[in-house]
C-alpha cells in the first residue's frame, strides 16, 4: 500500500515526486515514459538557471534528480484507477494500491500527421510559441492553425522572427476578429485554404511545402492546431471542464474526490508552461501530505 501513486512522468509528475519522497511518504510515480512535451521541445529559453537548454536535456536532468530519491518508479500506462475504501490501479504488471493519487499525465498535441513533421520536431517544428519564440529571432516561419492560439501564436512570434506566415486550412480564420486586425497590424500573413502538406531540410527545417503545391522557405514551423489533456484515464466521478481539462481547487490541486489530486498541463490551470507545472506539482504533492497527516 502506498501512500501516493503519481501518474505521470513530467516536470509536475516529477516534482511531485521528489517532493513526495522529501516528506518520507511511501511513493510510487507510474509513467508510460520521460520524454512528454517537454522531450518534444527544442531549445528551451525560459527555464531559471538554464538559459538555453534542449527539451531532451532538461527533462533528462529531471528524472535523474527524481531518481536520487527514495521512491517506487514504474515505466508503465496505467489503464484503470479505481476507488472503494482505497484507489486501485491497473496497470500491465498488476494492481497498485494507493491512500491517495494524484494525475500528473500533462497533455499531447495535435499534430499536423503530415510526412516530415515526426523527424523535425525539435529542429524547427515546434507546439509553443511562448516556449521557442525567442529561439526564432530574424527567422521565417510559419504557423499553422487559425484559431485564437495560432493568431495570438504569430502575433507574439512577430517580436522575435523577420517573417511570419499564418496558414488556415478553411476559407476564412476562426479566431476573433479583432486578434486578425492585431495580426494583420503587425505584419502577419494570413493564407486561407491552405495548409502544409510536407516538412523537409536537412538538420533543421528549411522548406515546407503547401496544399496549393507551392513551397516556402522557412526556419520554423509553429503548429497551433490544439492540444487534448491526457485525461481519459481519471475515473469518470471526476470533474472536467468543457475542454475535459480536470478541474482543481487552484490552492492545493484537490479535485471533487476525495484523495484524488491533478497537477500541471491535465488540469484547469491558465498557463501550460513548464515552470508552473512544476509549482503545481509541488503544491499538489504537499497538499498530500498536509491530508494524509490530518488522516492519522
């Protein structure tokens, strides 16, 4: 029986961890892998005390400072969590118990699925402006999507690249009018009925091709088409928004049943940044501890 199985092995899952194991609970951290958003990322310039680092290298950093600690690390997915007098979890290797858990599974962009895109994420495609924009500085890039993340995407890109380009596969932009006229205001250009169809270069990207079968020349691909949080696992009690975001009492991580905690990009926070799922997964984890000592 432990005291806490965390789900999910990135910057919330992990802090939470380390945070769990600092506090002597009994800990157990479930993830199908390390690698998650952060893996995908390229460089990385807003972490503090890092001020440029690989997506790759820094979630290596972080399961390496988890495993300095004393806690139960399985590589697996979890298929199942249940709850009676204690929660049940179902994974390839059998069931876990728990006093408590906490769901720290983040979330998994929508990819283009377009021939490229898979062999140059991280060397030119990208799924986070506010992550990788400054990265682009007097770049050419393109982004794609043209709903409010993608016009607020290329609007915050315009600081940074020499030219951007935004591409909306429908004949017109879903996103507010008034984020177009801003877009518009500060150079971007808005292409309807069109869309990538390849991404090619050689370390990086350099080309794209595009629906029309013309070709643009560019150092960076933005992909704003959404992202869906890995929830479907949580048990169906739990209460999600209407983006099926798991919802949270924002002071300790706390959802409507009773043990069951969420934390980082999963949940109902406002910013999907690493550094405050990693603030979320800390509060969460000393959330537990506060609860199961008022337990005792």
């Amino acid at each position: 029986m432990y005291d806490v199985i965390i789900i999910g092995g990135g910057p919330a899952g992990i802090t939470a961890g380390i945070y769990a194991a600092r506090k002597k609970l009994k800990t157990l951290l479930l993830t199908r892998d390390f690698i998650g958003q952060v893996g995908l990322t390229g460089p990385i310039e807003n972490w503090p005390g890092e001020p440029r680092i690989k997506g790759a290298d820094l979630i290596n950093q972080f399961e390496e400072h988890l495993r300095k600690h004393t806690l139960d690390i399985i590589e697996e997915e979890v298929s199942v969590i249940e709850k009676d007098d204690v929660f049940r979890i179902t994974t390839e290797s059998g069931e876990k118990m728990a006093r408590t858990v906490l769901l720290a599974t983040g979330r998994t962009p929508r990819f283009l699925e377009v021939p490229g895109e898979q062999e140059y994420i991280g060397k030119g495609v990208v799924y986070c402006a506010t992550c990788d924009a400054p990265v682009y500085q007097n770049k050419k890039v393109v982004v794609v999507g043209g709903g409010n993340n993608g016009l607020s995407s290329a609007i915050e890109l315009t600081d940074y690249a020499s030219e951007v380009t935004l591409l909306e596969i429908q004949d017109s932009c879903p996103a507010d009018e008034l984020l177009q006229e801003r877009a518009r205001d500060k150079g971007v250009t808005i292409r309807t009925n069109q869309t990538i169809t390849k991404i090619s270069g050689d370390d990086y990207v350099s080309e794209v091709e595009l629906r029309d079968g013309s070709s643009m020349q560019v150092d960076g691909v933005f992909v704003e088409i959404g992202s869906l949080p890995n929830s479907s696992v949580a048990p169906a009690s739990i209460k999600r928004n209407k983006l099926n975001e798991i919802e949270i009492d924002q002071y300790s991580c706390a959802t409507n049943l009773d043990g069951f905690y969420a934390a980082g990009d999963v949940t109902n926070i406002k910013d999907k940044q690493i550094v405050t799922a990693t603030g979320e997964g800390a509060k969460a984890a000393l959330s537990i501890y506060s609860y199961l000592r008022n337990l005792e």
